[in-house]
C-alpha cells in the first residue's frame, strides 16, 4: 500500500473517529435533557460487576461453596440492587469465571457497593491506558528502541515513501477505541475486557519480540475468561515451542494451587456446575444469542431464535462446520507462512504479526461463549495490520483494500446488532466478522518479502516510563 493510500486512508479514519466522537457527546449531553423516564440512569449502568462483587463477597468471607450456585447469585443481587437503588430487573449475572479469579474483587467486596464500582471502573480504565500504550508501540519500525528510524543496521525497515509515525498514526488508536461499540458496551457495564485487552497486549509485545517464556507466563493470565486464552495458547505454542509452553504451564500451575488452596470447594464446582448452570442459562431459559459473536450463537439465534430448548441438529451441524473450516484455514495457512518464514521468503516480524492477527480475529468464532463487548480485542489486528501496511513497501492486493473496509463495516454494524438481531434473529457481527477473519487469514498466505533481513530483529515493548 502507497504511502498516498495509507494516508487516505488515515484520513478516512479521522474522520469516521471524529463523527462517532460528536455523536456520542452529542447522545450524552442529550440524556441530560430528556425526560427522566426516557433517560439512561447511573443506577442502570454497570450491573456486570455485580457478579465480580458477589465472586468477591463470597471469598472473602469464606462462601466458595456458594460462588456458583445461582440461587444464592440471585438473592444476592437482587437484595444488593434493592439496597442500592439498581434498576436490574428480573435478571442476575452469573460468575462464569475461574474461583482464582475472584480473589481479584475480594478487597473491593469490603467496600459499600458504589465504591467499589467506582474504584473498579478506575482500574480498569488506567488498564485500558497500559493497553493502548503498548499498541501504539507496535506501531513502530521493527528494532526501533524508542527513536524515529527507518533504518537498522544498514537495512531499510519502512518504504522509502512510508510516512513517519506521529500522532495522526497512533492518535487513532484511543480514538477509534474510544468510540467503539465494545468500549461502551464495557465501560457501561463495569466488564473486564479492558484488563483482557491489557493482558493480550503484553502477550502480543513479548510475542513480537520472540520471548517466549514471558510471552507463555502472560498468556495463562487470559484463562481467568479461557475463551481468551485457548485459541492463542495453541497458536502460541505453535509458533514458540516448548518455552512458551513452560511459561504457560507455570502460570497456570500457580493459578491452580491458588484456586486449590483458597477456594477448594469452589474448585470442583467449577469442573462440575459450571456446566449445569449454563445449560441452565442457555438451554432452559430463554438466552441472548445476539450478543455472542460465536458460529454457534448465530446458528441458534437464526434457526431457533432466543427461546428455551436444546439445540436442533442441524445448529449443532453446521456449528461443527464453520468452526472446522475457520480452524483449518488458519492452522494450514498458518504452517504455510512459518515455512515461509524459515526460508527467509518472508521475514519473521511479518509472518508474527499476521499470525497473531488472523489468531485473534478468528478466535471469537471458535469459541461456544464469547460476547461481543470482547470484540474491543480486535484493537490488537487492526494495530497489527497497521503496522503491517506500513513496511508494505508500496505493494497492495485486494485483501489489504478490503480488510479495511471490513472491519470498518463490523464496527458500525455492532452499534446496532443487538438490538436488530434480537428481532431479526440474524446477527449481523458475527457474519462480519467471519469475512474479516477469513480476510486475515489470507493474509498469511503472503510470501513477498515485506522486510529485508534485518526485520528478524525482535520488536520492542514501548518504554512505559
């Protein structure tokens, strides 16, 4: 891609950045002004913590046993909401995490409810900051520690037409996050994914560089949501080897004896319950499929729609079908680029960068739970694929033209796929998002060299001082 289309480009994306950004003040500065009844309330936002603060209480005051019992979940949250004035409805919000986890929320539990929810939206907001630090780091030229240069070594990283990276390259990092649907979706609803997004960013950086034993450490922190952490294990460990699979193995035996020693009872329930209680959410309850971003949310939600019953064989059969024909299109085009790599057709910055890339887009899909508000993980290919476009050397195919255009078009789809997909029954993300993740995946069979030899120099983690 021309430096002259890489601009275009950029400026393209300012101002899609700027128009959601005056959108959403404009949204926010309206609900103070509208009727009460019509507005959006502060005792409406946030009740995903709920269940983090329950997770909390529990182990803090030694109830592990209760942590996924969903009778107890309820009457918790509902006297909670009662007490505090919260708008929840019917509903509740399930622990569906490791006991491990809960250990997290156990000192915020001692605090009155608000406080702790202020206190927790904090941290995870100074998250999130980490989080796009880190990616704007990878937006720099392969070996370049902390200074501007196209140049290591003697060998030429950028195109001699690549623009510098100043702040209109990573300025829209926080401002295409910001104004995401999943950032809002998160923040409104006191989730974690901006921690998820932190912890995926540090494995990306250690990944880049080729540590493996850090990269492997950090990876088995995203198993506290092992929809997370599965897909890019795997995929890790494939393209490391042995020490990232120690660095896996060690975090996760530190996590386990954790969950053994402080929460046994919690422990085998969750190799137990955990089951039951999302046949109980999903199978004999009516479930929000539009909000899954999975093959087999959009399967159920168009062949069944959200009522209760168990999935028909044909949901089950085509589920079965997409998953495997994402999975082997990236584990074989994955295997194409690493044997590129080897043979320094293509160099090994670039076959990182798209692999992980077509790894965290596709994962979403594989998985049999994953929200749409963890979509915000997809800041890591777009930066990926920014970078990428950058060494690009001018060269440009109708998958870098279109790959663009697509995510885009996934992003303004999930500002509305909720709402559509619960009375449509199609959910239009997730479509989306197989075309961007099959786009992606294409992108691994590149074998035109992008760098020369000395982009086998590891990236580097941006100074965080």
């Amino acid at each position: 891609m021309t430096s002259k289309n890489s601009n275009r480009l950029g400026a393209r994306l300012w101002k899609i950045g700027v128009g959601l950004l005056a959108a959403l003040a404009t949204c926010a500065i309206g609900n103070r002004f509208i009727a009460p009844d019509r507005a959006i309330a502060s005792n409406e936002l946030g009740h995903d913590f709920l269940a983090f603060y329950y997770a909390g209480d529990c182990v803090r005051d030694g109830r592990d046993a209760e942590l996924y019992d969903l009778d107890k979940t309820r009457s918790f949250q509902h006297a909670l909401a009662t007490r505090e004035g919260l708008v929840i409805g019917d509903g509740f919000g399930p622990w569906w995490n490791p006991p491990f986890y809960a250990w997290v929320f156990a000192p915020l539990a001692g605090l009155p409810y608000h406080a702790a929810l202020r206190i927790w939206s904090e941290i995870t907001v100074a998250c999130l900051a980490l989080a796009m630090l880190l990616l704007a780091g990878m937006l720099k030229p392969v070996g370049d520690f902390g200074r501007q240069s196209d140049r290591v070594f003697g060998a030429r990283l950028l195109p001699a037409d690549a623009s510098p990276l100043t702040w209109k390259t990573w300025g829209l990092i926080p401002l295409l996050v910001l104004t995401s649907s999943p950032f809002l979706q998160a923040f409104n609803h006191g989730q974690n994914t901006f921690t998820s997004l932190l912890l995926l960013a540090g494995v990306v950086a250690f990944w880049r560089r080729r540590n493996a034993m850090a990269a492997g450490l950090t990876a088995g922190l995203l198993f506290y949501k092992p929809q997370l952490g599965l897909v890019v294990a795997i995929v890790l460990v494939f393209d490391l080897g042995w020490r990232a699979l120690g660095g896996l193995l060690i975090t996760g035996a530190a996590l386990a004896m954790v969950a053994l020693y402080f929460t046994p009872d919690a422990t085998v329930d969750y190799r137990w319950q955990l089951a039951a209680n999302l046949r109980t959410m999903q199978i004999e309850s009516p479930y929000l499929w539009e909000r899954h971003v999975t093959f087999k949310g959009f399967y159920r939600l168009i062949l069944q729609g959200r009522q209760a019953g168990e999935a028909i064989i044909a949901v089950k059969l085509m589920t079965a079908i997409s998953v495997a024909a994402w999975a082997a299109a990236l584990v074989w085009f994955a295997l194409r680029s690493a044997a590129a790599a080897r043979r320094k057709a293509i160099s090994a910055i670039v076959h990182t960068d798209r692999l992980i890339a077509a790894t965290v887009a596709t994962m979403p899909l594989l998985m049999p739970f994953y929200f749409d508000y963890d979509l915000l993980l997809l800041a890591v290919p777009a930066t990926l694929l920014a970078a990428d476009l950058r060494r690009s050397a001018g060269r440009a195919d109708r998958t870098d033209r279109l790959l663009p255009a697509a995510m885009i078009a996934l992003g303004f789809a999930l500002y509305a796929n909720a709402g559509l997909g619960k009375f449509t029954h199609v959910n239009i993300a997730t479509i989306l998002l197989a075309v961007v993740a099959a786009l992606f995946i294409a992108r691994l069979r590149k074998s035109s060299v992008a760098v020369e030899a000395a982009a086998d120099v590891p990236d580097a983690m941006p100074a965080l001082a």
